[in-house]
C-alpha cells in the first residue's frame, strides 16, 4: 500500500511538472501578435508609390516578428522563474517532510523488523546485528543472529524457507547430523533470549556470538 501510495504521488508530481514544462515552450513559443488594421495600413503608406508601397501583408509579417522579438523573452523568464518557483516549493515540502513521506516509509520498515521473521530476505540483517550491538540490545542482537542463521541455511538449500514454517520444521529438513545439533542450540538460544527475554551476561553473551559465528562460517555451508 506504501509503495503504491508513494508511486502515485511521484507520478502526479512527474506530470504536473511535464505539464507545466509543456505549457511554458508553448506559450512562450506562441508571442503575442498585433494584427495591423486596415485603415492604419492606408494612412501610413497612402504617400507611397504601388512599387513602394509594402503589402498588407508583409507589414502585418513584419508586425508580427517585432511582437514576437519584444514580448517572448518576457513570458520565458516569467514561465522559468514560476517553474523554479514550483519545484523549489515541492523540493522544500519533501526535505522539510510537510506531507510525511519518509515518515510513513520509517512506518513500513519498522512493521518489517518488527515481523522480521517473515521479512528476512527484504532487511538488511548485517545492519540490524550491528544497530543491535551499538544499542546494547543482546535480546535483538540474538534474534537477528539465529534470522541469519536461518537465510544462510536458505541460500545454501539446507532448508526451503517459509514465512509459516517453524524453527522445528527447519530442524529436520537439515540433513547434516552435525550441522543440525548446531541449529538446534542456536534456536534454543533465540526461543529462551527472544521470546523468553532471558538477560544474558557478558560471558553468556560472548558464548552465544561465538557459536552463531560459528555456524556462519561453518564450511559445510
């Protein structure tokens, strides 16, 4: 619904400005012309000879090139500095977040991590396990650990993941014995630190690290 959202509002904002662009050459473009009436015509050349004489015509030609030299720079500068004017505003509305933008994307993206277990091909798990440390958050740091765990088992096809499939399921899909009782510690770890919200301490901690690190650097991988 967000992407949709923020797609939309793109492509309006896309075509306003192509619209406006548009309008802008064409107007520009267009001058504004000042027909020659009859009667002037015949009062300004009536002293004239017929070799002499210009044609209506020509004059209203000439009328209509010197209209448009004087009056189109004119419009152009004022088209440009109304459409630097637009963008500037649109440009300051999306810095400055008048309208939300990025608060609604900050929005999708913490419902992700929030539900990371059935969005782990969509985070970026190495920044979380990071964020995670520099927080001193060991309960998220354990969580985004066994998700790792968990997508690098996916990628080398020991398991087929699946937002709906549980840590148990995954347990016997892997077929490497040893591989397997190393899995199964880590999911011990993540039900008792994650859900369970059991502190751990620094040595504790330091244990589980290793043997998450471990596991992702497991040969057998």
């Amino acid at each position: 619904m967000a992407k949709k959202l923020n797609f939309s509002i793109n492509t309006w904002v896309i075509t306003l400005l192509l619209l406006l662009v548009n309008n802008a050459m064409v107007f520009a473009d267009s001058g504004i012309h000042n027909p020659v009436k009859k009667t002037e015509f015949a009062e300004k050349y009536s002293n004239l000879t017929y070799d002499e004489a210009p044609t209506e015509k020509k004059v209203a030609n000439e009328s209509q090139q010197k209209s448009s030299f004087e009056y189109k720079p004119y419009y152009q500068y004022l088209w440009i500095g109304l459409l630097i004017l637009i963008v500037g505003g649109i440009a300051y509305l999306l810095v400055s977040n008048k309208f939300g933008f990025f608060n609604l994307r900050s929005k999708v993206d913490a419902e992700k991590i929030e539900n990371a277990e059935k969005h782990i091909n969509e985070l970026n798990l190495d920044d979380l396990l990071n964020q995670a440390r520099n927080n001193g958050d060991n309960q998220a740091l354990i969580r985004f650990y066994f998700l790792k765990v968990i997508k690098t088992l996916a990628d080398h096809k020991h398991i087929n993941w699946e937002p709906q499939k549980t840590n148990a399921t995954y347990y016997y899909e892997i077929k490497q014995p040893q591989l397997q009782k190393d899995y199964e510690y880590a999911s011990y770890l993540y039900n008792y630190v994650w859900y369970g919200k059991f502190t751990l301490n620094s040595e504790q901690l330091q244990q589980a690290e290793n043997h998450f690190k471990s596991m992702l650097n497991n040969k057998q991988l």
